[in-house]
C-alpha cells in the first residue's frame, strides 16, 4: 500500500487510504509491542508516516483554542492500546469516513451523529472522558465534522508519541 494520502477513481471520486493504512500498522504494531516490549523509535517514525498521510488527506485542521491542552492532559493510553476498545476495522473505517465528509462534505450519505459516536469511542478508548471531549466539540464554529477530525488528530498524535518525549513537552 502507498504512502499517498489520497487517490482517485477512474470516476474522478477522491479517497484518502492513510486512515486505514494507519490502523493497520498499529494493529501490527500492538502486536509487536505484546511480544518485544515498548516500541522503538523507528516503530513510531513508520507509524507517524501512516499518522501524517491521513491527517494530510484531511486538507487542514481547525485551529480552536484550548484543545491541544485539554488533550494532552486527556489522553491517558498509548494508542497499542486502542484495540482494547475498538476493532482494526473500525478504527480504519472511522478515519476514512472522517476524511471523505472533510474532502468532500458528503454529509448527506454518512450520519454525522453515527461518525461522532465512533469518534467518541475511539477517543474514550484513549483515556479522553466524555465530559473533556463536550469542552472540544461544541457545535460552534468551525462545525462538528472539523473540531472532531481536530480532536481524532490530535489524540492520536499525543497517544502515539505519549512517554517521556510527550511528558518533556507538555506544561
């Protein structure tokens, strides 16, 4: 699989595979981590190669203040973790359909309630409460589909490289 955050179809329709490639190389990774140890540094740069190519395929994040604080006091589980709470599949699956609704707004055919609910389950399965994420999420500007692609984001980014090098940077 190519590192390409987005590709098109012979129909013009654009997609983005980093999402899914993602979860795939993590759910790899949790496995290496049970039976070696704590990743390496190379573990993470590969997995931060799969991270980038789908936060590119999001276009840009919405900058909203407050919130990469509030996570990084949020997110308590590395992300090896995350299959503790949710499946290779859905992980994959969520990442995709938020990049297609922040490329092609396609809100009509994906239930944005039904995509927060999974988003809410991901960041729940890092250790981000409930009541944390509504501080994030509200239905102020920039919308829904673009402050949650920014906390997805951003956790993901915290809980990847969580450890000292997290702990070194945070206040």
């Amino acid at each position: 699989m190519s590192l390409d955050s987005v590709n098109t179809t012979p129909g013009g329709i654009r997609y983005s595979v980093g999402g899914e490639a993602f979860s795939h190389i993590m759910a790899a990774l949790s496995v290496v981590e049970k039976v070696e140890g704590p990743l390496t540094e190379e573990d993470k740069e590969i997995a931060l190669k799969y991270l980038d190519s789908w936060i590119l395929s999001l276009g840009s994040l919405a900058y909203i203040p407050g919130m990469v604080d509030l996570l990084s006091q949020s997110v308590k589980r590395p992300i090896t973790e995350i299959f503790n709470y949710v499946s290779e599949e859905e992980l994959g699956e969520v990442l995709h359909l938020i990049a297609l609704l922040k490329m092609e707004g396609i809100v009509e055919i994906i239930d944005v309630n039904e995509i927060e609910l999974r988003v809410r389950r991901i960041l729940n399965g890092l250790g981000v409460s409930d009541s944390e994420l509504e501080k994030a999420i509200s239905d102020e500007p920039p919308g829904k589909i673009e402050r949650l692609a920014s906390a997805l984001a951003i956790a993901l980014i915290i809980s990847l490289v969580s450890g000292d090098l997290w702990k070194a940077r945070s206040p």
